[in-house]
C-alpha cells in the first residue's frame, strides 16, 4: 500500500531528472524540496537560438505526458523524421527513422528545463538555488552544504538526481563495495553554428538530423525553432587528426572547408568559434548499489551515457516514470529503492552500451552503401511483421513498451540474422525476393 | 642522460612501496620526502605473531635485492614450498608451487614495513607521520593537508604510494577526462589464527600455504615466526551461506566445525574472534593516466587487485624497480611519467585479472582431482622443455624477467591446449605416454 502519510523528500539537483521526478512527488501530495547548486536559470539571460538542443522520443514524452506537460513541449518542439545524410560532396542522402510518422523532436534543453521548473512550482514543490551540496549524511538522511550549514535532518528521504559529476554519488562512493565506474570516449566535442537565413528561413532540411559522417569523426545538426541549427562536431581530442592536431587558424579552416564544405559554408564565425571553445569530454559512468538507507540516485547521478542514442535525458524521465510507478505500492523506502535499482539497473547498462554502439553507426555506417541496404530490409521486415521484428532503432526510441535490456538482447539476435542475410549473392538487387518469413522466424 | 641536479621529491604515503620507493630514490642522491597518514608504527605496540602476513616471490625479492635489503628481509621468511590441500575428512594433498628449491616466503607486513623505514631514514629520507593529505595540487605540484596547511610548494615531484584509497587518486579522479573504476567482488575476509603448540612447535606443516578449499569460499593458513598460522576465511558477504546467514555463535560453530574440522580444532577462540571482527572487502581499482603534470600514482594507488595471487604488494615493489630503471635514462619528470605508466599499465591490468582468476583454482579447483592432473602434466612438460613451457603460476611467481601481460597471454594459449589434452581417453592413467613434444609444439 502507498504511504498514507505526506513524506517530506529532498531532491539534490534542479535539472531535467531533478525537475521532473519533483512533479511527480508534489502530485502525490509529497512535500518536495530541490537544491540546486547553480542561481535559477529563469532570472538569467538565455542565449536565444543558441541553447543546447536535445533530441526528445517516446519514453521522454510519455513520462512528460504522465505528468500533464507534453502538449505544452511538444508546441516548441521541431520533428525530425529521419536523418540527413551529407557527404563530402555535398550529396545528400535521407534514412527515416522509422515508419510514415514516427519522428523524434529537436528542443531547447533549457526551455525544457524552464517549463519543468515553473510546473513543479506551481504545484508546490520549492526550489532552493545556489546550494551546493559537500556530502550527504545517510545516516540522519541529510545534507551537509558547502558553505560547512547541514539540512534540517527531517527528510524522509534524499534522492540525488544531480547529473554526471553527482556530490551525492561521492558520498556513496566512499561507503564499503560501491561499484563505480567512469570511462570516456577519445573524442571529445564542439558546439558551432548554422544561423537563419537573411529571409529568417532554414538554410538546410528543417524536419531532419543532419550528419556528416566521416568514419572516425562526424558532424551533427539539430535544427531550432528560430530556424537555426546547432552543429556539433565530435572529433578525436589527440591523434594525427584531432583537436590537438588543428593548431592554427589556418589548420582549422582547411579541414573544416574540406571535410564538411556545404555546412562550413553556412556557418556563422566558425573558425573563431572552433578555436575559443574548450573541447567537452564525453564519460560513461555506471556505479551499483544507487542507494543506501534512505537515499537514492536517479537520471545521469547513477548512469550518464554518451549522447549518440539521444537517449541520456529521455533514460532518466523514464527513471522518474518507473520509480513512480513502483510508488503506489510502496510504503518504506529502503525497500522502494532497492526494487528501484534492481528493475532498472539492467536497463540502463543495456542502454550504455546501445549509447556507444551508435556512436560508430552514426559516424561510420550511416555513409555505407551496405548498412543502408540493411537498414531498408529490415524496415520491410518490420513492414511485414510489424511485431515480430521490430528494428533496434525503433525499439529503442519508438516503443516505450520495450525494456532497454530486452532491445539490446533483441537487437544483438537480429544483428546475427541480418549478417547471414548480408551474404547473400547480388543482395543489392535481389533483396526483394528474400524470403521475408524464413528471416522472421529466425529470430 | 638522468636528472643532473639533486631533485626534491614527496611521496605519499610511508607503506610498504611507499617505503621502498624512497630508498631507492635516496640512493640516486634525491631528496626524499614521504608523508604518511597514520602514526610512526615503529613506535606502537604492535600484535606480536598476529600481524598479517604475506607471501613475498621473485618478483619481489629482486626489488629488495636492488636496495640491498632482500638478506635481511630473507632472514625472518618462512619458505612456502606448495599448497597443503585440507579436505572436510582432514586429508592432506600437497602440491609444489615448482621445481624443486622454488618457493614463495611468508613474512610479517610489519616487520617488513619497519626495516624498509628504518633503511629509508638511514639513506637520509624524512618521514613525515600524522600527515592527512586532502588534496593535490597538481599545477604548483604541492599537497594540501586536512589541517588545511599546504605543504611547501618546492617539489620537484610528487608521487602517490598511499594505497587502494589513494588521496592523491582522488585529486586525479576528478580532473577531466580521468578513467576511473573500483569494482568489489562478492566475497569479504575474516581473519582467524591457530596458535603454536604447547611446546611451541608449528601445529600445521610449517612449510606450506594451507588451503581448506570449499568451492564457492575458502579457509588458508600461512605460517607466522612464532609457529602460529594467521587463518584467513574468505566467504561470500551475502547468500544461503555466508558472512550474514550466520547470525548466532551456534551458526558460526556448526559451519566452522563441519566445513573445517582440523583448523577449526585447532584454532584459539575462532567463535568470538568471527562474531566481533567485521568482514573486510576486498577490491580491483583501475585507472588512468596515472600521472599529471609532475604527480604520478604508483602502486595500490593506481592498480589495487584482490589478493589471491599474492602479487599486490609485489606488483607494487615492481612498479619500483621499473621505475627506477627508467630513471637512468630520465630527466624530465612528465615525459618519465608518461612513459612509466604505458610500459606499466598492460602488466597491472594482466595482474589484476590472474589474481580474480586465481581465486576460482584456489578455492575450487585444487580440489579437484582433474586440475591436479593437469598440473602435473603441466609440470612434466616444463620439466622436458623448461623454457618452451613454463606452467602459468612459475611465469607469475618465479620468473621476473616475464610481464604480467606476457604470463597471461601465454597462460591463456597453455590452458587452451591443456583443454584438448584432458580431453584425451583415460588420461587419468596414460598421460605419461603423451606426445609431449607435440603439445609444447602447440603453443
């Protein structure tokens, strides 16, 4: 049964997760308090158009929707039914995601975090900035501040949903057998920018995720709803063509007009822009038990991924989805946490590694004739079957049904089945005449 | 060519590589400066027989060889020649470590401890006890302590030996783009202890490793100068049969008494000492780069592993010798960082994973008939081709002119075709008339 008295719960961390898990406890008739270590972000300047942009998919909506708010992010919201394909020609090459109207959306993350904030607020969940949390007491469930001031120790519970480089975690992390792990990537990356056009038009596909593929490196593009597009290059930090390679202007300029000439071409102040910015890295962190007594981490506190599924943010709304699913049933939180972190550990492990397995789909296959050929019989395959074989792509970022785990495992099959299919002589023309069935029931 | 002018340089931590990395620091001619955590232990009373021993192989005494202390050091060893097998019934199976005169030394941690110190000090080295380092600053290549004191910022460099919770590390830890992992196994110790007789005599084989192998846990025993044996149970924390199903003092006698009757009789007060020690874990920590700027980790500090190969502290004394090695040629204390930690990194990775591996064949295996079977063969293969084949545990212990990498690649083509020999019919009675040069040639 739920708890049948108001609990007073702390939420370390005011971002997407934090946000939103608040909403959800404030409309169970909990008392919802939120530290968050930055000032408030609504009563700062925003830089516009310029605002990180993130790609927003099923899981993320219905979580959003559960809530009563995916209308309302929907509306600033841009669907993007495919990718977009740029080769260094120029060519352009377009793969849909998935079926006639299957699309994922491009928002502005901090627009996003905005409506969150104002609709937990409005619900009575009090937001406390500027709070920098040192370390967590889970013995009296309470934090200890930087500034050396300790909470009031009432709460009832603690849940830290304070990202990648979580205090609560590091209080976690020096208790007796905690599992952690932080691991990056050699590449690193870069944020520049394609502006509207002078008749405030976009200057490329506006319904379309723009790549620049180029086998050890690439190029994405996310449009904005002031009809510009973020570009993000992800590119080695060392090596013999790398961020520490590109030294001069000079350097930068030639590799970026001969690597990626049509959207270089449009890019607004790419080479000062390239060279001011610092390289952001790119961790994978998974850590196990996410609880002790009566605290918990949630979102990227206890798994951040890379971002080449476009699936960081949405695994944590689906964090605050199951966790408060599991609430109607509960009433002692310990036990609430731990069948937390045993459902959903596997998935978000499996979620990790789909993350970085797409890094090299994206940057590498999406600009191979072959991969793209899979692609296509495997979206006749859905087309035929649409239950019996549902493309990895889809179950991930279409089919909130479908566990993380269970996509991976399920993804790892086909893979199998669709190498053998590979082989086959004259695929390329003969494709259509395989026996659609005999692959189906392979799997 | 070596540094030319007399260099001043912190260590970390005053333990065992700590210690010894300071004498031969000291013997180059460098200032040496070591801060160590704890008390000075020389001037503590120390627990006589009970102090924790280790096992001290090859690689190890040829470290204490190059400072001129592997005599003294020898002097106060007691030699392990194999390990004596205890099964439930109390039969006794003994199996060589090697070839005849090659044997691995228990010796007490302390005492070794204490004769690095005291050898470091008269080399001039200055021990600096009660010294809590907080923190690291890696740009002025300095310490801050917990009394919030920085130390003299005149360091040439600094190097962190202060073990699997290294402060150093953790100032590393959260520097960018720093890989980092600490994963605890299932299993913790306890540590237990069968006194010398009435008459003061060894009350177990003096001359051997004891090992109760009970499948998923285990008991050993190593012997102590003062013909006791310090007894350690490594057991599961958690399960059907384990640290925490054992609640009562009749539990604990009843599993102790059936799983290990002849130490079990033997042991001085086992029930009380089970119930009032805690159960201590047991950790891999991997990490890199080991080094920034003029600080470098070496060590338990930078490649903590589980200790069933009994190569922790030895891994630790090798990180010394080759880093003194590499000092001929030094001078330039980033570039000999950079390269010490790639020639040394595979070689803690390989140890690291023959030491989870090995307690499978400690605790399991040695019990089986098979395995022994395959020893032998293994034995009589390197006796007819002693440098084509050298069973797996000689490369790790007796030979330190083979990389831990090395030993484990080569261990791992030996097991393979190891497998295809066991597979032979009646190999129980006609493995003596193998073709043993088609086998060596395998590999």
């Amino acid at each position: 049964m739920p708890f049948d008295k108001k609990q007073h719960i702390a939420i370390a961390g005011g971002g997407l997760v934090g946000s939103l898990l608040s909403i959800y406890l404030a409309q169970r008739g909990h008392r919802v308090s939120v530290f968050e270590r930055r000032a408030d972000m609504r009563k700062q300047q925003t830089d516009g158009g310029r605002s990180i942009n993130l790609a927003l998919s099923n899981r993320g909506i219905r979580a959003l929707d559960e809530v009563g708010l995916s209308a309302e992010i929907k509306k600033a919201a841009i669907p993007m039914h495919g990718r977009m394909m740029h080769d260094r020609a120029g060519k352009l090459t377009f793969q849909p995601y998935g079926k006639e109207g299957q699309f994922i959306n491009s928002i502005s993350r901090s627009n996003l975090n905005v409506v969150l904030m104002n609709k937990a607020e409005s619900q009575g969940v009090e937001f406390h900035f500027n709070q920098r949390i040192a370390s967590v007491d889970f013995e009296k469930t309470a934090f200890v501040f930087q500034s050396g001031e300790k909470s009031e120790d009432k709460f009832d519970a603690i849940i830290g949903a304070d990202g990648a480089f979580s205090a609560v975690r590091g209080s976690l992390q020096i208790t007796d057998r905690f599992d952690y792990s932080q691991e990056y990537i050699a590449h690193g990356y870069k944020e520049l920018h394609i502006p509207a056009s002078a008749t405030d038009d976009f200057q490329l596909e506006k319904n379309a995720l723009h790549i620049w593929p180029r086998e050890s490196f690439m190029l994405i593009a996310l449009p904005n709803p002031d009809a510009s597009f973020t570009c993000t290059l992800f590119f080695p930090f060392e090596g013999p063509l790398s961020f520490a390679s590109l030294k001069t202007e000079k350097d930068i300029e030639e590799f970026m007009k001969g690597t990626f000439p049509d959207a270089f071409s449009l890019m607004d102040n790419p080479i000062s822009l390239f060279k001011s910015s610092p390289a952001s890295s790119l961790v994978t962190v998974k850590c196990f038990p996410w609880t002790k007594n009566r605290t918990l981490l949630i979102g990227d506190a206890a798994h951040a991924i890379v971002p080449f599924y476009g699936q960081g943010m949405i695994a944590g709304f689906e964090d605050c989805r199951i966790f408060n699913g599991l609430l109607d049933k509960a009433d002692d939180w310990p036990e609430l946490f731990s069948a937390f972190q045993s459902l959903r550990k596997p998935d978000t492990d499996a979620i990790a590694q789909l993350a970085l397995d797409n890094f090299i789909e994206m940057r590498d296959l999406v600009g191979d004739p072959g991969f793209l050929l899979r692609k296509k019989i495997e979206a006749k395959l859905h087309q035929l079957y649409p239950d019996r074989w549902v493309p990895l792509y889809t179950m991930v970022t279409f089919r909130d049904d479908i566990r993380y785990s269970e996509a991976l495992s399920i993804g790892r099959r086909q893979k199998k089945i669709m190498d053998d299919v590979m082989q086959t002589d004259d695929i390329e023309n003969m494709w259509e005449h395989l026996n659609f069935e005999a692959i189906v029931n392979k799997l």
